[in-house]
C-alpha cells in the first residue's frame, strides 16, 4: 500500500479507505483489535479508531467488542436455520430488556464459575458478557452451542461445552452424556431459562429431556437465578424441574402484569424485572 504524503513531504495520516484496509488486515492476522494500539499504529485518536469500527460494523466486517473488535465467525457450511453463531445477535431484545441483563451481569460472579442453561435470554446475557468482559479469569459451563461460541472469543473465559445430543428445536444439548457431566458440577451460579413458571407449580420445560437437564443445573448452582421470559411467567409448561424454593432469584424480562411480580416478591422471591431497573437507574441520578 502507498504511503500517503502532505504537500510539505511528510507522512500524512492515513484517510478512511487505507484506515479501513489496515484494521481489517490486522484483525484477519491477530483475530483481535484493541482499539487503544490500532490509534497507535495508525497515528490517529482512539476516537478515529471507534469510529472506523461502527463503519465496519455496519458492513458486517467485523465485531465491536469492549475495547476493540473481533473477527464475524463466517457461516457455518450446511448451518442450521436459528443456530446464532458470534457475529450475530439475538432477535428481539429490547432496550430495556438488554438494561435488565446488564444489570443482571454485574450481579453475578466476575470470576469463579458460572453456569448459562439454554435461551434466548442467556444468549442475549452472553452478549453482554462479551462487550463487558471480566477482569478477572471467569469459567462458564454451558449446554447451548451458542452461548459457547460466543463466550469463547472472551480471552478471561474459560468455556466449557456440557456435550450431548443436540435438540432440533433449540439446538440445545440434551440426553444421558449431557446429565452426566452436570451431575459432576459445583457451580458458584446456575441461570437457568424455564419455559414456564407458576407459584403453585414452580419452574418447568416444554419437553423431558430440557426439564431434566435444567433440573441438574439447578442442582448444581451454589446460587440459582431463573432467567424468565415474562410470556411464561405464570404459566406452567409441560414438566416441572424445581421448585421456587430451590430458586436464589427470578429475573423476568418483557412486560409481564406488574401483579405476578409482585405475587412472587410476596411468595418471598427476590424478583427483579424492567421497571425495577429502571426505579433503581432514576434513584441512582436524582
């Protein structure tokens, strides 16, 4: 690549195109960008560098992470439509949703162990993860294939994949080789995804297999956090895997009616869904 000079001879900054190339081209030979050594190399403010990663972003160049940016996984030959691979986001998380999981994300362990069950909630958790890393060496265990692949471009975590037959439905791993490894599991947190959740019939899953895997990992969790979609609070599923006293803390995204939140905090559950985030977020600036 010519090097670009100013009209007096000296060796002028590099413009957008040449500044585009580069970080790519480092990134394809590194796997990683930190943002603070690419304004460096290239002369330039770390804002410049920032900016420059939105662009590239935006074209599905590459991943912003805290602090710099990875390489888009490139798709899976023969993929299977619905498996999120890192590059990708989970559909459908609102705004305040995603506040919710932050502040979920700072309540749980920054090293120690961690266990993420199956969902489109510990997804989208595992993305916040990613763009706040821990400082600190953390280990997560995880049956879902995506979460796994995500969390696994996070340098300070370590993670470990249960294993076992693959779910068509949720490409969750499921079965005897799955059960087998949890069963050997200490965890300091267990999150845990019910489908459905009810104070007479506790937190429960569509399907044997799912219930008998989330019934492990909540055996396995010093501390167990049920991560709810607030579509299933209140409603049972097909097959109960714990009861509400088994349960440390429920976390309900969406919008559920403000009466089964509150039914919960009564059945002496510490809940914690959108509008308390945000009563703690005003409390915090006033």
């Amino acid at each position: 690549m010519p090097t670009r000079r100013a009209a007096d001879g000296s060796v002028a900054a590099p413009g957008p195109d040449q500044r585009f190339e580069r970080l790519l081209t480092w990134l394809s030979a590194e796997g990683r960008l930190d943002v603070g050594d690419a304004a460096e190399r290239l002369g330039v403010a770390q804002e410049t560098v920032r900016r420059d990663l939105r662009v590239l972003e935006s074209r599905a160049q590459l991943v912003r992470v805290h602090g710099g940016a990875v390489e888009v996984e490139p798709a899976l030959p023969g993929s299977v439509p619905g498996l999120t691979v890192p590059g990708t986001r989970a559909p459908g998380v609102e705004p305040e949703d995603r506040d919710l999981l932050e502040a979920l994300w700072h309540q749980l362990p920054r090293n120690g162990t961690l266990l993420l069950g199956t969902g489109r909630l510990t997804l989208e958790l595992a993305t916040v993860m990613v763009n706040d890393p821990p400082d600190d060496d953390l280990t997560v265990v995880t049956n879902a294939l995506d979460v796994a692949l995500l969390l696994s471009r996070v340098s300070r975590v370590s993670v470990y994949n249960i294993g076992g037959a693959v779910s068509p439905r949720t490409h969750a791993q499921e079965g005897d080789w799955a059960l087998t490894e949890l069963h050997r599991l200490h965890t300091d947190v267990s999150v845990v995804c019910p489908g459905g959740l009810t104070l007479e019939r506790g937190l429960s899953q569509p399907t044997p297999a799912a219930a008998a895997v989330s019934q492990a990992e909540v055996a396995a969790g010093s501390r167990v956090v049920a991560l709810v979609e607030g579509a299933a609070l209140g409603r049972p599923s097909f097959v109960t895997f714990a009861g509400l006293d088994e349960v440390d803390q429920v976390v309900v995204a969406g919008d559920p009616p403000p009466t089964l939140v509150e039914q919960l905090g009564e059945h002496g559950m510490t809940c914690t869904d959108r509008r308390s985030v945000s009563a703690t977020r005003r409390g915090r600036k006033s």
